[in-house]
C-alpha cells in the first residue's frame, strides 16, 4: 500500500533531521578531502567547492531547523547535496588520469552507501539522495575511454557500476526493513504494554467490586434481624465470591497458556449429558433476557466421547456467556454437529450463533487478543478481563482443534468450535452406591488462618472432628498422636511444606500411614497433580474450593481406601 502524503512528508522530514545531525561530520569530511586531494583536482577547484558544500550545509542546518520545508524542497536540498559532493573529484581523471578516476569512483561508492545509510526511512529521499552518484558512475566507463583505456576496460568498469549501484539499493532496502520491522516490534510491544497496563487497571476494578459486596453484604448481615435479609446478603456474598473466582481462574488459565505449561486430559465423559447440563444453566438466563434459546442437531451427537469435558464446558461457556452479554433482543442458537468416522473418532463441531450488533472485520482480527477488548465501553458495560476468548481458543488448540468466528455489522456473530474426538464406551459403576460417611475426623493443614476456617465452615456439620494445622511439621506431630480419616493438605507452607509431610507420613509406621492425604492446590498443572499422586496423595482440589468439589473428593478418597482395606483383609 502506497504511503499517504503526510507519511510520505514524516518519513522524509526524519531523513532531514539525521543529515542535519551529521552535518558536522559532513563538513569534517569535506574539509579533510579538500586538503587530502586538492593536489590532484587542483586547490583552486577543491576550496571553490569546499565554499559550495559548506554554504549546503549551513542551508540544511540553519534554515530548515526553524521551519518544515516542502517535500519537494527537501528533495532538491537531497539531490543537489549529492551532486555537488560527487563532483568533487570529476576533475581528477583529467589531472591524474586513471589514477584520478579510481579516487573519484571510491569517492563515489561511499557517496551511495552513505545514501543508503542515512534515508532508510525514505524511499524518495534515498533516490533523490543516490540518483547523482549513479550518474556520475554511469559515466565513469566513457571517462575511462577517453583516457585512452581498451573496450573491454570500459566495459568492466560498466559491469562494476551497475553492480554498486544494485547493491546499493539492496542494501538501503534490507536496512529499510529492518527498520520498518524494529518500528513494528516497538509499536506492538508498546500497544502491547498499555494493553496490559490498561487490563491489570480493569482487573483491579473488576476485584474491587465483587469485594465491596462481600465486606458490604458481611456487615448487613452481621446486623440483619430477619432470616430472609440475613439470607439475601449471604447470597450476595456468596455470588461476588463466585465472580472473584471466575476472574482468578482466568488469570491463571492465561499464565499458564502464556508459559506453557496449560495441559488438557483425556477421558470417557457422556457428551450428551455435558450438552444437556449446559442448556439447563444457560437456558434460564436466556429467558430471565427475554431472549429465545434454540437447541440444533443434539440427536446426532454420540453419547460417550474421550476428550477434555471440563475444558470444553469451560469454552462453551464462555461463548455461550458472550452471545448472551452482547444479545439485547432476539434469539441464541447453539448447533451442534457431528461426523462420525471409520477410525473410531468423531469431528464434533458446536456453533454459537446470536443475533446481536455483530463485528467489523477489524474487531474480528482483534478478538482473540490477550489483555484486549472490543472497545473500553464494552469493558465499562459488560465487565469481564477479556481474555475469555483469547483462552478457548488456546484450550481448542491444545485438544487439536480451533476455535473461530464469524461476523458482520447488524448480522449478529457466529463461534465455531471444532473437535475431533475418540469415541468412547460408558463407564460402568463399580460396587454398590457409596454409603452415607459419619463420624469423621479430619485435619486441616494450612498456613494462612482464613483458609483453616473457611474450610472448617464447609465441613462443620457434616464431619464429627476437626483438627488444624499450621504448616507440615506440626501435622506429623499431630497425625503421630491421633488417628484421622482424611487429611486436607495445602502444598506451600512454612517450615515443611505438603509434599515433605506427605512423604514423612508415607514413609512412617503410624496410625496414619494410610490415611488418604487430599491436596489443596491453586495449580491444575499435570506436572504438579503427578508430584502430588507420586509422594503419596490420594487427589487434589483446586483453590479457591467450591464445597461440593470439596466434598466430592472426600467422599472418593474414602471410597478408595474402604475398597483397598478390604482387599487387604
């Protein structure tokens, strides 16, 4: 695409400017030729262009510093410079012969390189620069001619200055790249940085929200007098605690994409319960926006599939929550397809369709960037860090499929996200439902205080005894003296963390040797989960920890250990 004018007057202005900052070596130079070989093109020739250069160059400095010439000035400025700086030893051939032809084409060839050098970000001001020296060598071969040198002679120093002149612009070309590149590079980094400095300031006020109702809902229902007040500001904490949830996750989800170290798994799951749990979340809120919910094609898709079916509820969710945010009226579609093939695999493909404003293919290219949103309304009025799509389609690539969309102004957006997937078989239950657990005794090991009783909440009421600890050494005392059913174990702690005191117990004769040890992690990372199962751990949960995961890992672990004492007996 062709420079606009202003471009192209910028661009010209900066080559301006690096020759006014050089001007001083430019005059150094054409003092030192002057006196260098003024012997062979005559001294009254060299400080007669001596005078001419140097009143060039108090032009350039001291009538263009105060004012903006006009590209075609500068142009001529450019052009006449070159042309009075190569005609500085045009005389030589005359008083010296060849040897005064070869000083003028040296004198020559650096003319072009430092035309080169000095108009990267200019194409016209490199031509306007370099187009005298090129003539002046397209002359050099009959000067040689004249000075009584063969054909051939002439010929090759042709051939010598068609090439100069060829590299020459070769070379001004890869420098202007270079440069058009570094300024991209910089550009980018520095949209990058205030995009990032603008997220971390949208993250910040996205916190302090959920948290202003937390305290505010606290405190009201510290004071309330009724049930139904004490219950509505428990809710209301209760679903800022969520929201604070959902923008850690994010978070951490994108630090890990961006470190490489975001991992999917691979197993049997019932995708058409996945679908159907979906519709039943996202239905009613559909409806609570008077906005129509259409469910398309959920008869054609297998029932058991292997695959990642929490990072897919996790993308379909997002899409699913962007359709509705962006939706003022009208109808959400998700349509589902599926292919299946003689391999034993299935191309499943989920499309999300609304009828919203739609996007500019601008704001189409810019969707899936980390730390960006459409605009800073959207922010102010939809809320969100904006890194939802950026991760699903980090988390499709990562199961080896993509995630992609269609749009246009006033005709709503489409998001399509493409899987293969193995077929898989139904998992089929393993001995008889797990029987209601009474009685238990658990310990608690954490340092920070506020985890120990948020923990100790969730289970008050449902275990018969609860036992905390700070870090890891005082659990080994703890676990040396009283038996426990499960442990709950956080794995960054002062003094002994959860994967030493996990091993010290394993390693132990003790009333807890085989106690089922649970790990209380804020990383998902496969690598950390194998650390956890290798020392001696049972499972994990992910903080911050919803109850019912909490639970649910209890009830496993204890499940396991049931089944593998009674193997034992």
């Amino acid at each position: 695409m062709p420079p606009s004018a202003a471009t192209f007057s910028s661009d010209l202005m900066e080559v301006i400017a690096v020759r006014r900052a050089q001007v001083r070596m430019r005059v150094g130079l054409a003092v030192g030729l002057t006196f260098g070989f003024g012997a062979i093109t005559g001294w009254v020739w060299a400080f007669v262009w001596l005078a001419c250069y140097g009143a060039l160059q108090m032009v350039e400095y001291f009538v263009f510093a105060k004012r903006t010439p006009p590209p075609w000035l500068a142009l001529a400025l450019l052009f006449t410079n070159s042309l009075v700086f190569g005609a500085f030893a045009a005389d030589g051939p005359v008083n010296e012969g060849v040897f005064g032809l070869a000083c003028w084409i040296c004198l020559l060839c650096g003319g072009q390189l430092n035309s080169a050098l000095t108009s990267q970000k200019s194409q016209a001001g490199f031509l306007a620069a370099s187009t005298p020296f090129a003539i002046y060598l397209a002359a050099t071969p009959f000067v040689a001619l004249w000075l009584g040198g063969a054909p051939r002679q002439a010929a090759a120093i042709a051939a010598s200055a068609v090439l100069i002149v060829i590299f020459t612009h070769l070379i001004w070309r890869a420098a202007a790249r270079a440069l058009t590149a570094e300024s991209e590079a910089r550009a980018q980094a520095e949209a990058a940085d205030a995009a990032k400095s603008a997220f971390v300031a949208m993250v910040s006020h996205e916190l302090r929200t959920p948290i202003s109702a937390i305290l505010a809902g606290a405190v009201e229902a510290n004071d309330a007098r009724s049930a139904s007040a004490r219950s509505s500001n428990l809710d209301l904490i209760s679903s800022s605690a969520r929201m604070m949830r959902t923008l850690l996750d994010d978070l951490l989800d994108m630090s890990k994409i961006e470190a490489g170290r975001m991992g999917v798994e691979v197993t049997a799951f019932d995708l058409r319960r996945l679908m159907l749990e979906t519709v039943r979340f996202w239905g009613p809120v559909a409806r609570r926006g008077n906005l129509t919910f259409r469910l398309e094609g959920a008869h054609s898709l297998p029932a058991w599939v292997e695959g990642d079916p929490t990072r897919i509820r996790q993308v379909l969710n997002n899409l699913l929550s962007n359709a509705l945010k962006f939706t003022p009226q009208g109808t959400i579609t998700l349509r589902m397809t599926s292919v299946r093939r003689a391999d034993g695999t299935c191309g499943l493909t989920l499309e999300v369709m609304d009828t919203g404003p739609g996007m500019t293919d601008e704001q189409i290219g810019g969707l899936f960037t980390a730390y960006g949103q459409l605009s800073n309304s959207v922010a102010r009025t939809h809320g969100g860090t904006g890194l939802g799509l950026n991760i699903s389609r980090e988390l499709a690539r990562l199961m080896g499929g993509d995630l992609v969309a269609e749009s246009a102004p006033g005709r709503g957006a489409t998001f399509r996200l493409s899987l293969d997937l193995a077929l898989g078989q139904a998992e089929t239950p393993a001995g008889d439902a797990p029987q209601e657990q009474t009685g238990l005794r658990v310990l608690i090991v954490d340092d920070h205080e506020i985890n120990r009783r948020a923990f100790t909440l969730i289970l008050q009421g449902a275990v018969d005894a609860i036992v905390t600890a700070e870090n890891g050494q005082d659990a080994l005392d703890i676990l040396a003296q009283q038996p426990f059913d499960v442990v709950l174990m956080d794995l960054n702690m002062p003094k002994m963390g959860g994967l030493d005191c996990t091993r010290a117990l394993r390693a132990t004769a003790g009333p807890n040797q085989t106690t089922p040890v649970i790990a209380l992690t804020a990383s998902a990372a496969r690598s950390e989960i194998d650390v956890c199962l290798a020392v001696g751990m049972n499972a994990f949960v992910m903080k911050p920890v919803e109850a019912a995961e909490l639970f649910g890992a209890i009830e496993r672990v204890l499940d396991a250990h049931d089944v593998a004492v009674a193997a034992v007996a």
